[in-house]
C-alpha cells in the first residue's frame, strides 16, 4: 500500500493530537523472540523519532528500559513508543511474548485498536503462538499478521504465510509478497507494484519482474475476494466476478473494514534490519487499521454501578480514561500509563481516581480526588510533556498517589467506574523475608508500590506460618518482581513455602480440665468434662451442652466454649488448627467466690488437651480442585503427572479445537510449582485454575516427624 518514494518522521517531539481519526492504538503481540521490540526500534528510527535504531543484546532499545529486560534479554513489561507517520500519531505498544507475563499482554489490549502479530519466518506457529493469538480473539481485537526476520538464514516467508493460514484460519491473506528477484523487496498485491529496498529504507517502487506476475496475479485476485467479502456493497463481488475492475481506493477502504470487523487478517512481511516492509507496514497502519472511533469503549457505570453510561471517543465527552500500567520511576516516581477513551484530559485539573473490583488481589476498593500537575507523551522510559490528551490518545501522568493499574480516572463532578479487564491469576508461590531487620522497612514500602502497579501479583500474608507470601505468574515473574524489590533497596530473601495444616480427632475421646490456682488472696477454680467426637470433612466446630444440675453455672458456659474455641487455633498434638469435631461438656465443678470466666476458659482448653493426650488425632491437609486445559497431544503426560502428585482425576471433557479440560483434586503442597511444571510439560500451551475444596488426611508416611 506504500505509494510514496519518501517519507517525513517525526523529530522526536512530544506531538499532542486534537482529533481521535488521526491516532492509531497498535500492540504488538508475538511469542518471545519474534522481534516485536526490535521491529519497534526500527519503527521509531525510520520514523525519525530517534536517530538510531537500540539493539536488544547490548540493551539500548527504547521499550527494554527496565534492568530486568536488559538482563534477561526479552520484554518483561508494556512499553509505549509514538511515531508519527503522514500525520497520524501510532502509539506503538511493544508487550512481552513470554507467558509469565500475560498480564502486561492484556493491558497492552486493553489500550490498543489494532494488533500487529508478529510471527518470526524462522521459527514456524507453535501452540504458544496459537495461544496469544486467542488471547487476541478472546477480546475481539483486529489484527494484522507481521513475518518477521526475512534476513534469516533459515527464513521463509512463504512457508510461514502458508503455516498462519493453516493455524490462524482462511482470513489471513497476504497484502504483500516477498519479490523473487536478487535484491530485498515487496510486490504490493494491491498496487500490483514492486517495492525495491536494494538501496535500503525507503523503497524505490517500479514494477514488479515477470518472474513475479503470475504468482502476484493468483494471490491477488484471492486477496480481492476475501477484501470484498466483507464489503457493505454487496454489488462489489459481482462487479468484480463479472470482469470489473475495482478501484483501488475502493479496496483500501473495505480493507479497512474488514480488519476492523476482525474477520481479516493482512500478512506483512518485514524485515527490521533491512527495513524491508517497514514502509509499507506504517502506510498500512496508517490507512488500514481502526481509529479510536471505531473501537467500543469498555463498560462505563455510575461508581455506585446503578447506572450504565454510554460513551464515544468524543474529545468533548465526559472525561473517561483508564489507568493500563503503573511504574515506579526512581526519579519522578509513581507513573501511570493512562487511555484516554473519552473526554480529554488536561493537566492542572482535578480528577476522580476509582479503583473497584479487585479487592481479591490485595487492591483494595478505593476512591479519591487527586490533581493532575502534568501530562506527558511516553517514549519507552522518556517522558515528554504535553498540553492535553484527547480520547483516543495515550498519556502518562506522575505522582498520582491513590491511582493503581485498572482504575477509572475521571471528572471529580461527574465520578465513573470503568469495568477492569480479565486478569490473569498468579498460581507460583514465593515466600519471602528481609534479609535483616534493616530491610523490613525498604520490603514493606516497596512491596506496596508493586502491588499497585502489577495486578498479575498478589500479596498473601499467612498468619499460620507466619509467611509473606508472593504469588506470581511463574519463574521469570517471580525472578523480575524480587530484581524490582532489590532495585528499591529491599534485600529479600526466599525461602519454602510452608501449607497450613489441620489437625482432627479420628475417634471419640474425653477430656477432664482442672484449674485451681491461689494467688494474692484471689483464687481460681474451674473444672470442666468433655467428650469429643469427629464429624466428616468441612462441618466445622460443634459445641454441645449437655450439663445438669448447675454443676458448671450458665454464665460459664460459654466462657468454656470459648477456651475451647481459643485451643482449637493454637493447636493441639502438632500446633495446627483443630477442625471437624463436636465438643460437649458435661460435667463441671465450681466456686462461689474463685470461679470466673477466665478460670473456665483455661479449664476448657486443659480439657480438650486432655482429650488429645487421650485420644487419637491425623493431620489434615488442604486439598485443591484443578482445572487444566490442554491440547489433546499432552493429556496422557498431564494425566500421568496429576497421578505422580497424589491426584485423582474427576473427569475428563473436550472443550473444542483439539483441546481437554481435566478437572482433578490435588493435594496443595504437590501444587507449589505445578505453574512452571506444567509449562514444562506442554511447552506453555496449557493452562489451570485452581480453587480450596476441603482438607483430607495426609499420609502417615508424609506427616512431620
């Protein structure tokens, strides 16, 4: 679709856009090792908004800024980088590949219009590739197929056109071709020309080889049909069935409707070392993809939810943005990647910070005006300030104190709540602690500040093993969480993570408690009988009273429930909480003067010691149900695993598209790496929940000696 010889980029300003036709919201979504974030690079250097493209190895790219992408040499986070191509603003979001960090992925859905996916022509579509590309499909996201790294020497462009078709469906159709002469370059099916980078970026166009032209008249006429299915005329097929040929202009505008309408998908092949399809790439963003306009803001409501509130990219619409990734900065501090879906933001204003619906995740409910002193332009971990943000653009504010990733930043006078994305949930424990006292402090602070910002972790503070404990999508996660803690000056160390137990009777047993006690001229005097019986798994604490004759008073009655009730969490034969058993009491001696409720509470809990050293009592241990969804490839290994750790398998049933949904009961201490074990297993095509189902004995020969 490149029909200029010459191409003017932007300078590196900060560019403030007043309409929301001229922006376009564009992620790029790939597996890990793609070439996203060095496409991106190329991007922003043929562009002209920086003056030479960063490499990933040496770690001078724009979106790799944090020290952990460096270290690791791949994208850990969001990152977003503008240019501005024949003057529309693409807000390029560059978005990990690697699994653990699917979270960062759908935030950069949440803020984009349009996809580039990013297929390596080296590497072939694997099931983690099919994987992103239902992450795109699962929120209707229209998308363009990129073929990456054409200078490869294992590189083939046409074989992996042919292998997204097979895996990603009919609807992927090139727009372009690799052409076939000694030079690189392209040959545009719809401008039937041929796009020569023999002389590197931009292309010299002339016409296409006869080498080319057969091969470029089959793919087109395909490429045709598959644009005019989706037209609003529907004279245009037969028009063209009929011999007619359709203009240009024409097919550029249904093109455009049909990716939005996400049933068709354009291949592109690019090459960011060469600059091969880098203009044709931005031409097609450009003129191809969505606008704002023709994207559908998420769910708005009242903060209340009484009432639904229907809005539009309308820059004079109430003011409606979304917070899609927190950062803290060591210099400015707490930044907060916004869009802007509505309305337009504008610094030195106020604005209403809502945060609703994520209280499982540590993110507590949460509302609060707060004053926006600046607004800025992202470039990577550059900002550059602007002087407003319509709907439909990106922005990043600082210094918003109460704003976390998935608030709704809105007018102080007219306060919205916008509905969060589908998080995904952290199923990798860590436990950690301060290195040393020192480091508490620093832990605590920083701890805060993480959780704010990553809704992929989330904070459990065990009060039965006295654990801090982070749960995290997985190693790689886990390893750029504890860096980020270290980096706030938060030395950390890990250590096993410990399950919460339970102890039980396994036969009836009795118990005599006895507490008489003189000191200081007051005494204390309780005695107290039970019998304690199991009850079956989950029915709790029971407490009977079956005394007669005034032998325990009524008004102490309840003060042995409650020494009973307090013994029955500090533990009795291991110091785990005691579950599932039925208390009654009766018998008793009292006082008239020395007995009291404390005295019968202690007399409760001696007796339900007294019980324990009597009877028999098991360990419980917390068992989990399991969901896994699989390819259909991996479900013997997968079954065979689950058996490995102690499962048993519920059923089995086909969800569709060559998948299985094993439903399971594990105990929970084989669940503490299932996430990175079960990656390993599939190759990262399969995926679990989990959820508590009840506590079950543990095995006498797994008990604690």
């Amino acid at each position: 679709m490149a029909d200029k010889q010459s191409r003017n980029g932007d300078s590196g300003a900060a560019v403030a856009v007043d309409d929301p036709r001229n922006v376009r919201n564009v992620v790029l979504v790939g597996p890990s090792g793609s070439g996203k974030t060095t496409l991106t690079e190329a991007l922003l250097a043929v562009s002209g908004t920086v003056s030479r493209a960063g490499s990933v190895v040496e770690g001078t790219t724009v979106c790799d800024h944090d020290p952990a992408a460096v270290r690791q040499q791949r994208s850990v986070g969001l990152a977003v980088a503008p240019v501005v191509h024949d003057g529309t603003k693409i807000n390029l979001i560059d978005t990990p590949g690697y699994a653990d960090f699917v979270g960062e992925l759908r935030a950069g859905l949440r803020a984009a219009d349009a996809a580039l996916f990013v297929v390596s022509a080296a590497e072939g579509v694997d099931a983690a590739t099919v994987a992103l590309w239902e992450e795109c499909d699962a929120v209707g996201m229209p998308r363009a197929v990129v073929i990456s790294r054409l200078d490869h020497h294992r590189a083939d462009a046409t074989a992996e056109i042919a292998a997204c078709q097979e895996a990603f469906g009919a609807g992927v159709l090139p727009l372009y071709l690799p052409a076939s002469g000694d030079g690189p370059g392209l040959i545009g099916l719809i401008t039937q020309r041929l796009f020569d980078y023999s002389g590197g970026y931009p292309p010299v166009i002339g016409e296409p080889g006869a080498g080319d032209l057969e091969r470029m008249t089959e793919a087109r006429n395909e490429l045709i049909e598959g644009i005019i299915a989706e037209s609003e005329d529907e004279t245009l097929m037969d028009r063209y069935l009929a011999g007619e040929e359709i203009a240009e202009s024409t097919l550029i505008s249904d093109l455009e409707t049909a990716v939005a309408r996400g049933a068709f998908h354009p291949v592109v092949p690019v090459c960011a070392t060469t600059g091969v399809g880098l203009a044709e790439l931005l031409d097609g963003m450009v003129r191809a993809f969505p606008s704002p306009l023709e994207h559908p803001v998420p769910p708005v409501s009242s903060i209340d939810g009484s009432q639904r509130i229907e809005l539009r990219a309308d820059p004079g619409g109430p003011l409606a943005a979304e917070v899609v990734r927190t950062a803290v900065d060591s210099y400015v501090g707490r930044v907060s990647l916004v869009r802007v879906f509505s309305g337009t933001l504008r610094p030195e204003r106020p604005v209403h910070v809502s945060g609703h619906g994520l209280a499982e995740r540590g993110h507590e409910d949460h509302d609060a005006d707060e004053r926006v002193a600046h607004l800025y332009s992202p470039l990577g971990a550059t900002l550059r300030e602007v002087p407003y943000c319509v709907a439909g653009d990106l922005c990043a504010l600082t210094k918003v104190g109460s704003a976390e990733t998935g608030d709704t930043v809105s007018a102080p006078e007219h306060p919205l709540l916008m509905r969060p994305w589908t998080m995904p949930e952290p199923l990798l424990p860590v436990a950690i602690v301060a290195h040393n006292r020192s480091d508490e402090d620093a832990l605590a602070r920083n701890l805060s500040r993480l959780v704010a910002g990553d809704p992929t972790l989330r904070l459990e503070r065990n009060a039965e093993t006295a654990q801090l404990v982070l749960w995290c999508m997985g190693e790689a996660h886990a390893d750029v969480v504890l860096s980020r803690l270290r980096a706030g000056g938060a030395e950390v160390d890990t250590e096993p993570v410990k399950i919460s137990l339970r102890e039980t009777f396994t036969a009836p047993a009795k118990g005599h408690g006895r507490h008489v006690k003189q000191s200081g001229g007051h005494g204390q005097y309780a005695v107290c009988d039970i019998e304690v019986e199991p009850l079956e798994r989950g029915a709790g604490f029971e407490f009977v009273d079956r005394v007669v004759g005034g032998a325990v008073p009524h008004q102490f009655i309840p003060s042995v429930e409650k020494g009973v009730r307090a013994q029955l969490q500090r533990g009795l034969a291991a110091g785990h909480p005691v579950v599932d058993i039925r208390v009654t009491l009766v018998d008793g001696k009292s006082h008239s003067v020395d007995s009291s409720d404390a005295a019968f509470q202690t007399a409760g809990a001696l007796a339900l010691k007294d019980a324990a050293a009597n009877g028999r009592m098991t360990l419980l241990e917390p068992l989990d149900e399991v969901e896994v969804s699989l390819p259909d490839d991996h479900l013997g290994t997968v079954l065979g695993d689950l058996s490995s750790r102690r499962g048993r398998v519920l059923g089995t049933e086909s969800s569709g598209g060559g998948r299985t949904v094993i439903r399971a009961e594990v105990p929970a201490t084989e669940l503490l790496r299932y996430a990175t074990d079960l990656r390993s297993l599939t190759s990262g095509t399969a995926t679990f929940t989990r959820h508590h189902a009840r506590f079950d004995p543990l095995p006498q020969a797994l008990a604690p000696s």
